[in-house]
C-alpha cells in the first residue's frame, strides 16, 4: 500500500527541508533495490529487455545495467 502525504516545504525549516530530502532520498534508494531485484529476477525467466524496462519504468540501457 502506497501513502502519500503533502508537505507544504513553504513553511518548513531549511532543517525540516534537509531531513525530508535526506528521508526521502533514502526511502527512494531502498525502492530502486527492491526494483531492480525483481527485474533481475524476472529477466532469468523472460530474457525480453523491451518489456521488461516498459514494466519496470525505466529505459532499456538501465535493464541492460541492472542485469550485469
């Protein structure tokens, strides 16, 4: 399940403004992972690079690296 939650950032702290980019640069990097397992994954059973990048939102060249 995916939350998502407004942060007026107009009315934040430049340390308010620092700890959510540091939260959210962290929370994107776990996601990323998590992504590019599973496309590593499923290429072991589906070796089509186009329809795996369309799946997963990203360009074929980030398949190609995400596999090697």
């Amino acid at each position: 399940m995916i939350t998502t939650e407004t942060y007026d950032i107009q009315d934040m702290s430049t340390k308010q403004l620092v700890d959510l980019r540091a939260w959210q640069t962290e929370r994107l990097e776990a996601v990323t992972q998590e992504l590019k397992a599973r496309v590593q994954a499923e290429y072991e059973h589906d070796k089509n690079i186009v329809s795996l990048a369309k799946k997963a939102g990203v360009t074929r060249r980030t398949v190609y690296a995400w596999i090697k």
